[in-house]
C-alpha cells in the first residue's frame, strides 16, 4: 500500500512528464516502469485517463494530424509509428477506418510531392518502387502520378 502523500508526489512527476508533451497510455508506463511501484503507477494511470491527460483515442488523432500537416508519410507509415507508441492496434485501424477518405487524399498528395522532388533524380520507375517499399497503394501511386 501507499500513502495519499506518495501518490501526490508521483502522480506530480507523472503529470509533468505528460503535459510536457501528449503522451500515450504506454510510453507513460514505460517511463515509470520500475521506479514507481506497479500498483502506484496503475492508479495514476487511472486517474490521468479518467482526467483526460492520457487519451490514447485523442493522442491518435493530434499525431495522425501532426502527420498531415508536417510529413509525407504512406497510410501504412502513420499505422506503424502510432503502432511503435504502443497504441492498441484496433484503436489505430478503427480511426484509420473512420478516416480513410481523407488519408487517401493525404496519400495522394504526400506520393505527389515525393514525385516532384525526386522527378530530376530519378526515373518513374524507380519512384514507383521506392514509394510501394515505403507502403504507398499501388492506385495512389498511378493517381500522384498522372
């Protein structure tokens, strides 16, 4: 067992750590794993949740719309980065679902300025084939190219 004073203490240093930046479920356990004591962690694991600090349905679609604005990434990229913050993988194919109109658009565009920028480079072959080994569908690929 553990005193109301430990659990404020911990769940201060927990806090800190998830408004620092937007952190998921798993990477919060990660963190603490081992330095606070399991049931501790568990606890203020439950009360951020039920706070909406640890949100791993929203930390989904804040990174998934970072991507958008910032990145060229396949749909099949995004699945595996938010896949490597350790969120549940029908949380992930679920918002992907949901949303798949416009990633395909995004997919579009992203393929389309990979071709621009590798157009003197590379032949259209070749960018056809780098962009299928990064995960892009072969129909967004023909569609980026026309």
């Amino acid at each position: 067992m553990y005193t109301i004073e430990q659990f404020d203490k911990e769940k201060t240093k927990v806090l800190k750590y998830v408004l620092y930046k937007k952190r998921s479920e798993a990477e919060v356990r990660n963190k603490f794993s081992g330095i606070i004591d399991d049931n501790l962690l568990e606890d203020i694991i439950e009360y951020l949740k039920q706070a909406k600090y640890v949100d791993d349905i929203e930390y989904i679609k804040k990174t998934v719309n970072n991507f958008l604005v910032l990145k060229n990434l396949s749909i099949k990229e995004i699945k595996h980065k938010l896949l490597s913050k350790g969120l549940n993988k029908n949380d992930i194919d679920d918002y992907i679902y949901e949303n798949k109109e416009e990633l395909k658009k995004y997919e579009i565009k992203s393929a389309s300025n990979i071709i621009y920028k590798k157009a003197n480079s590379m032949e259209q072959d070749e960018i056809k084939q780098y962009l299928l080994k990064k995960g892009y569908k072969i129909e967004n690929i023909n569609i980026a190219m026309q």
